[in-house]
C-alpha cells in the first residue's frame, strides 16, 4: 500500500484545503435550472472568432513574413492584422474578461489570478468562490445537506453573448476563460480556464513511484507523489478523489488501484473498478473514466490518464488531474446544461479542466518535454475535432473557440528561445525550439480549416489576449516593502520563512502585496487592521508607485517596473473600489517572484528564474499586446480587447450599451 | 454439455438471424415476446390451473374478510392465519412450473448474453486478451504468444501476473474482419474465437472455458477447451453493450425481463392461462 508524502508546509496545505475543499462537494448539490433554448435569429451575417490565448504579434509577424502561417498571411491580407491592446494587468482572467463585458477590470471586477481577503489578509481565488449548503443533518459520521451548495463565477458584468442573446442572436462561445461556473444564458457555452479539476483544483496530478521524488503542490495545484512498493511485480495504491461532503471532516476519497507488471517486458496492467487496460512502457492510456463514492448513490465520475514512464529498474506512472466528466458532470460546465453531455455523446471524454495541459507535471520533471507535448497534442486534437463539428453546425450568430496551445506552450517552452534566459538549455533548445513556432504553425492549420469551412457571409476575427515574453527574473515585492519600510514582521521573525503573511505586524504595515500583479495599502475601514488613513491614501500610493516606477535592476541596469498603475486611474466602472491601489505593469523578462504572490519575503530582491515556466505575460500591457487579426478591415489604428468587443456587437446591429466602454473595431 | 449449448444456440442463432441488421431492440422485443409465450405454455402445461384459480379466489375472499372484519380483531386474525395458508399453497402450486422453466430460461439466458451483453469493437479500439492457465504452469517462465486474426493486431508485449497465473495481452482492432485466435504456449495451440461483426446485433464469445460443466453452462458460445490442458480459459473482454433508450443505457437484462413479464401478463387472458 502505498505511504503518501506528507508535505512539510502544512500552513500552505492548510491554506489550500480551506479554500479548495468545498468545491467538489458541491458536486451533488443541485444546480441552476437546465436553460435548453437559445437566441434563434437568423442572421445575414456570421462571425467567427478564434481566441488562441497569447498569440504574440511579434513571433505571429516574423512568422507570417518567413511564409509560415500562409493562412494568417492570407486573412490578414483581406482585412487588418494589428496589435490589440491588452488589459491592466495582461493577465488571462483578466483580459478575457475585458473581452467578454467590453469593460476595464473596474466593470468586471477581475483585477488579478488572485484577489485578497481584507479582514484575513488571505488570498483568494478571483474567479470563482464554492459556498457550502447552509443546512445539513448530521447523523453521528454521515452528513446529510438539506440544502444545495452554490459555486458563484465572480465576474461581473454582462458577457457578449448575453447581449447577443437579448438581441435573438445565437451564439455558441467554446471554452473562453473567466466563465467558470458558465453564467447563465440559453447560449450554447462551456467553460474554459477557470475550471477546476474534480477535486476543485486548478490542476492536482498524481504520480506513484518507488524512487525518491519530491514535488511542489503549487498555489491551487500541482501534484502529490504517492511512495509505493513493488512487491512480487505488483504495485497497490489509491488515487485520491474529492473530499466527501456527506462525511463529518470531509475526508478524501480515493479509488483503490493495482499495477501488474510483466517479469520481463517493459510492459503492466492496470486494473481498478471495472476498467483493466494494459500500458506499454512510454504509452499514454488515453482518457479512463473513474467513480468516486460518497455514500451509497452518492458518486462522482471523473476523467484522467495514465501514463506509465517507466515499468523498470524504477516504477514510474503519472496519472492525470481529474477531469469532471462532461458525460456526468459533477460541477456544471455548459449552458445549457446537456450542452457538455452532447459533447460527450458525439466525441467521447475530453479535457474539461480549465488549464488541460499539466504545466506542473513538466515543472516538476515528472513528464519530460516530449512527454509533455504528447498530452499537449491531445488537447489540440480534441478542440479540432470539436471546433470542426461546431463548423458544421454553426448557421448563423457568432461562434466563438478558443485554443490554449499557445499559451501553455510558450509560457514552458519559452526558454528556448531566448539565449539568455537562465534556464536556457543549449542540447535541449537544439530539439525543442521548434516548439513555439511549431505551435503557431498548428493554429493557422486551424485557421485553415475554417477558411476553408465558412461562407463568404462570415467574418473571420483571430485575437489573442495578450503576447508572451521571457520570464528572466523574478521580483519580491514584499521583501521590497519590506526593505523600504512599508512593511513590518514581527519581532523575532525570520523573513524568508514566513508564508502567507503570518509574521506580518499589521499594526505597522503600510502596503502589501499579494496576488501576481497587486499592491494593497493596509488602509483603514478597508482592511480589518488598516493603518493607513483615507487622507493619506492618495499621497502613499504616488509615492510607492514612483519608487516603484525608479527601481533598477543593479545586473542589468534596466527598470523592473515600466509602469505603476494606479487602480483609480486606469479602471472604471462600478467596482473600482474593489481594485488593488497599484497594478505592477513590469518591464520586459521580469515578473513577480513564485513566493511574493503568496505573501512570502524571499532574501533576494530578483530572483534568476531558472523554472520551466519561462514565459510570461505580466508586464506592462505596452510590452506584450495580444493580436487582432480580421477578415474585415479595423478602423481603429489601436485597438483593444474592449473595441473587439464593441465591433462583434455593431457587426450584429447592436446598439452598444452604455456599460461596454470599447469603441466599435468595424 | 457442449451439444446441448450447440443446440439451444442454433435455435437462438435462427430466432435472431432476422433481427441482426436492425437495432436489437428488435431482436429483443421479439425473443421477449416468444419467451412469455413460451413460459405461459410451460406454465399452463405443467401448473394447476384450477387449483391456482382456486386459491386466487380464496385469497380474494380473505383479503375481503380482513377488510370487512378489521374492527373484531379475532376475526381479523384469523383471516390474515387463512391468507397467510393460501399463500403458502399460492406459492407451492408455482413451484413446479418454475422448477421446469428454470432450465430453459437458464439456457436461453446464457444464450442471450452472447448476443446482447457485448458489442463489437470498432476499428482502432484495443481489447484484453485474457489467459489463465493451470496451477502446474509457471507462468513467469511461461513462453506464450498470440495469433490474431486478419485485421486485429497484438498491440502489446503479454503481462505476465504471476499472482493469478494468467497472462494478457492487448488487441488492437484494425477493421472488424475477425476470425480465430490463437494462444501458442510451446508446441500447444488453443484457439479462440474472435468473431467481429458491424451488424447491430451478432454474437460474440468473450470466454472459452474448460471442462468444468458450470462454466460450460455460463459461457456457452464455444466448445470447451480439450481436457489435460494447461489452460484453465482464455477470454477476451469485448466492450459491454447496452440498450439505448430516451438517453437512458438499459442492461439488457433488465430490457427483458421487463418486456417478458409484460407481455406474459398481456397474453396470459389469450391463451387462457391462470397466474
């Protein structure tokens, strides 16, 4: 049986279990009312809008020029190819809520990956928040909900196709980010990034090996290795499944597994439930369905795969995140809600995880490069397949499909490229800098495809969220505040030990940092222990942006932060009280640190990144605008993410409501 | 053992033959039908139909007295002490029709699974080939291979599992040509079938066991393994098939004994049948 690591930082593995456990209990909870119809118009004009998340206008250029994306060359030569203006900061959630309400982060309220509690000082995921049902009946182990649990998406706003949607205009929107629980809508949509794993994390593998192995459970996921024996060429282990709600404490579950592997050859079954399929060495499973039991008539079905790295000398087997089941789906994904299930009837399993590739498995060197790129490829083939049945059926309205290839790939494979980065590679460039430009050359076949699948009435729009560029350096803002006196640990602490702020002295903190891009004063009547009083607040932040603004980096003589925005300033809309009061807009190769997010004050002030995770797209929105490419020509010389937004809506005839701040594109 | 299962499936094989291009439903629908004719005959043949009838009434008589006489709870005690007694005797007059029908639903049910409980996998789908061999076999030693039929390949090395002395390999469906199998363990060889079909409905014999009768009795789509040999069963783990119906996947089982008993209650006035 097989002896799970247990991870030193519990305070961390504490702070993860608060915020994640509830998620998938709510997986039985009833939810919203199945929504079954959709606007219904028939449109004289079509849209379609590709969303290939960090598509960089820069490499997307010099590729086009190098003959390479022959169809992006071709639909750019009808219309306008043009950087598009990405959001404060160009964070995904971030951007694509822009898109999705044609507002700045003031109108939507997603400011950052993370947002803080101000009474706990705590962060807290910003896109969506699990509330467990406020009654049960507890008898003796066993809980029994009298009422459902409630998973909120927590952008605000309305999204583009509610208003197509008001309007009698279909529109089918596939996977875009900052949508998860799918807000409701009779529009055929399904939830992308945001979506969590069946445990309610944004991505937990497994791995079972009887080598020595440690692994980092990331800020809401990673991975967990599972210490197991060969004994008489077979291994037992479990894979562990969401915490079960109807049991007092919640404890996990966890299916029970066995691997038989073969005397000689490289070669082992596995067998749990009713599932018994045998694994070659190097060999993925393909996607295997897996039940987990809370009481009886109480279970949960999950998606995952298996990949056997290595049979022998050691045993190595990856298992994936587990995938809600679109067939059965524990936590809603569609609109309406037979949407997923319909996926599922005509394609089988697929990646419903927000985030499918599992970036943290290469981070962690339990999948290699190659490895990686494998189950990258299945994610790609999967959205073709499904996005080349959307073709088929998509008559009128808007139809909207994202792909995460590009993203997911430039932010591990960006090492490559760039010399000087300090994770470059010189024997692993040589194989894998391909990657990247290989990846663009995959999307204009997808583009392809639909140039060849649509009718001359639809217009053709291909964007991105933002660019990509290195990640060389890291910055510790908290230590930073900390260096510059505005922020206070208490007496006796050793800096570079804390985590989420728990040495912090509040009583004398001025500012703080928490999330990927976000400062916060510790301001009074905002912050449970606020010191900085209203009158000071404008002054303070000035002052900390422009010091901020005239850091240099001694190495290299460059400014880490090109820009400090002020939150006020730069967002409008009726949530700009919720903005932290400075957006980090940094300057190219730097990002925050991996530990400053997490309230953590490393003993560097920058950080060498030497991670697989090379790639990035923090800095200022002036760095690393994303891409608009157009069938039709753009009046706007330059656009944003916002002005898509308002041209989708006048290509339709639509008035643009007040609250969409973009400017038509068309 | 084997002719008799060689028997009962050709009757089957004929009845189905017809419905084996159509969804098999129809297939099911038809031998449900044919079932409760057959079992309504069986029943009527080998029951007391009068003394049945008999015994309904006075259960019909008692069930009234206890309605009747609920408030004088002597009277009411002594009619729950009858019905429970006719009851008895209910239950005693159905036991020699279902000794005699259980034989025939048995075979037939066994049948039927080869014809409904699995489905044909499709190209590039893999199966388990699955082999267990006799204690005397060490498998771990054990020198084994596969011959698959046209269109199927052996997509992996075999998996020895000591533990249960059986050794699997895994099959890749090329085109649904299908044919014979072989397990070749030194000059042995042992067959299996491994028909492939694209018909909605055929029959697939996912075990071939040896000469143990009961095992004979459950798996009755291939003539059992010769005897003495180091081979217990070789099967093969076709996809399970299901029923479709309003999005709901029906167990074929529960499909027919829902529709036989429906249509032995609707017949059962026809052919004159007290139940």
């Amino acid at each position: 049986m097989a002896k799970e690591k247990e991870d030193n930082s519990l305070s961390r593995r504490r702070f993860l279990e608060l915020m994640l456990a509830t998620s998938a209990g709510l997986a039985f909870f009833p939810q919203g009312a199945s929504l079954t119809t959709r606007g219904g118009r028939d449109t004289a004009r079509k849209v379609l809008v590709l969303g290939f998340d960090g598509l960089d206008p820069v490499l997307t250029s010099d590729l086009m020029k190098a003959n390479r994306l022959p169809s992006f060359r071709k639909l750019a030569s009808s219309g306008s190819f043009l950087p598009l203006g990405s959001s404060i900061p160009p964070q995904s959630p971030v951007a694509w809520a822009n898109f999705i309400t044609g507002t700045d982060p003031g109108g939507h309220a997603i400011f950052d990956f993370v947002h803080r509690d101000p009474k706990a000082y705590m962060p807290v995921f910003s896109a969506s928040e699990s509330l467990p049902g406020k009654h049960d009946i507890c008898l003796g182990n066993l809980i029994l909900p009298l009422s459902g649990g409630k998973i909120n998406n927590l952008r605000r706003g309305r999204a583009f196709w509610q208003i197509l949607e008001d309007n009698d205009i279909p529109a089918t929107v596939f996977k875009i980010p900052s949508n998860y629980p799918p807000v409701e809508s009779k529009q055929k949509t399904f939830s992308g990034m945001g979506t969590p794993d069946i445990k309610g994390y944004y991505g937990l593998f497994n791995f079972y090996t009887n080598e020595y192995k440690t692994i980092t459970e990331e800020y809401g996921g990673g991975g967990r290795v599972h210490d197991v024996y060969v004994i008489g060429h077979r291994v037992e282990s479990r894979i562990p499944g969401p915490n079960n709600p109807f049991k007092k404490g919640n404890p996990e579950t966890y299916v029970d597994f066995k691997v038989f592997i073969d005397p000689v050859y490289p070669a082992a079954k596995i067998a749990y439930q009713d599932q018994e399929f045998i694994l070659k060495e190097k060999e993925w499973s393909g996607w295997k369905k897996i039940k987990f039991d809370f009481i009886p008539g109480q279970r949960v079905s999950g998606l995952c795969l298996f990949y056997l790295k290595e049979a022998r000398p050691k045993f190595k087997l990856y298992v994936s995140p587990i995938n809600i089941d679109p067939a059965a789906p524990a936590m809603p994904l569609s609109t309406p809600d037979n949407y997923s299930k319909e996926l599922a009837r005509k394609f089988g399993p697929f990646f419903t995880k927000g985030l499918p590739a599992d970036t943290a498995a290469l981070e962690n060197e339990v999948l290699d490069e190659n490895e990686f790129l494998a189950q990258d490829e299945l994610v790609y083939k999967e959205s073709v397949a499904i996005l080349e049945d959307e073709l088929k059926n998509f008559r009128s309205g808007l139809l909207f499909y994202y792909f995460s290839n590009t993203d997911q790939r430039q932010h591990m494979f960006y090492r490559f490229l760039d010399k000087n980065h300090p994770a470059y590679d010189e024997k692993l460039a040589a194989e894998f800098a391909p990657v990247i430009p290989r990846t663009y050359e995959e999307m204009d076949k997808v583009l392809q495809m639909c140039l060849e699948k649509v009718d001359r009435q639809t217009a053709i729009i291909v964007m991105s969220d933002h660019g990509f560029n290195p990640f060389r350096w890291g910055f510790n803002l908290n230590t930073w505040l900390l260096q510059t006196g505005y922020h206070y640990l208490l007496p006796g602490s050793r800096p570079e030990e804390v985590t989420l702020f728990q040495r912090t002295d509040w009583s004398r903190t001025k500012a703080y940092g928490v999330g990927l891009n976000a400062l916060y004063l510790n301001l009074k009547g905002r912050e449970s222990q606020g010191i900085v009083a209203p009158s000071e607040r404008e002054a303070l932040t000035r002052r900390l942006a422009n010091q901020l603004e005239q850091l240099i980096d001694p190495k290299t003589g460059e400014k880490i932060i090109l820009k400090a925005y002020i939150g006020r300033d730069v967002y409008h809309g009726p949530y700009v009280d919720l903005a932290p009061d400075i957006i980090l807009g940094f300057n190219r190769n730097y990002r925050i640190s991996w530990n400053s997010p997490l309230g953590s004050f490393p003993r560097e002030l920058i950080e060498d990144n030497r991670q697989k995770w090379s790639g990035d797209h923090m800095s200022s929105p002036t760095v690393i605008p994303g891409s608009l490419i157009s069938s039709l020509p753009v009046k706007l010389s330059d656009p944003t993410l916002q002005d898509v937004t308002a041209g989708l809506l006048s290509l339709f005839g639509i008035k643009i409501p007040p609250e969409v701040t973009g400017r038509p594109i068309f | 053992m084997w002719w008799l299962n060689k028997a009962v499936g050709l009757v089957v094989k004929v009845l189905l033959l017809p419905f084996t291009g159509i969804n098999p439903w129809g297939g099911m629908i038809f031998i449900s039908f044919l079932t409760a004719v057959l079992m309504l005959f069986i029943y009527k043949k080998t029951s007391n139909q009068n003394g049945i009838k008999e015994v309904k009434n006075l259960i019909k008589g008692y069930l009234l007295e206890i309605r009747l006489f609920q408030n004088d709870f002597g009277t009411f005690l002594a009619g729950l002490k009858k019905l429970l007694s006719v009851n008895v005797r209910y239950l005693g007059y159905n036991l020699k029709p279902l000794l005699v029908m259980i034989v025939p639903i048995f075979l037939l049910l066994a049948q039927m699974n080869l014809w409904f409980g699995y489905r044909s996998p499709q190209p590039g789908e893999t199966l388990l080939v699955k082999v267990k061999f006799n204690q005397t076999v060490e498998v771990g030693q054990l020198h084994a291979e596969v011959e698959a039929p046209e269109g199927v390949t052996v997509d992996s090395p075999p998996v020895r599992i000591i533990d249960e002395n059986e050794a699997d390999w895994r099959l890749r469906i090329i085109d649904q040509t299908g044919g014979q199998l072989v397990i070749r363990t030194g000059s042995e060889r042992y067959a299996k079938d491994m028909s492939l079909s694209r018909r909605q409905l055929a029959k697939l014999s996912a075990i071939r066991v040896n000469q143990n009768v009961w095992k004979q009795l459950l798996n009755p789509g291939e003539k059992p393994l010769p005897g003495e040999t180091e081979i217990k069963q070789i099967e093969l783990v076709y996809p399970e098939a299901r029923l479709k119906f309003l999005g709901l996947k029906i167990h074929w089982l529960v499909a027919y004994f829902l529709l036989s008993v429906i249509a032995g209650f609707s017949l059962k006035g026809l052919f004159k049948v007290e139940i």
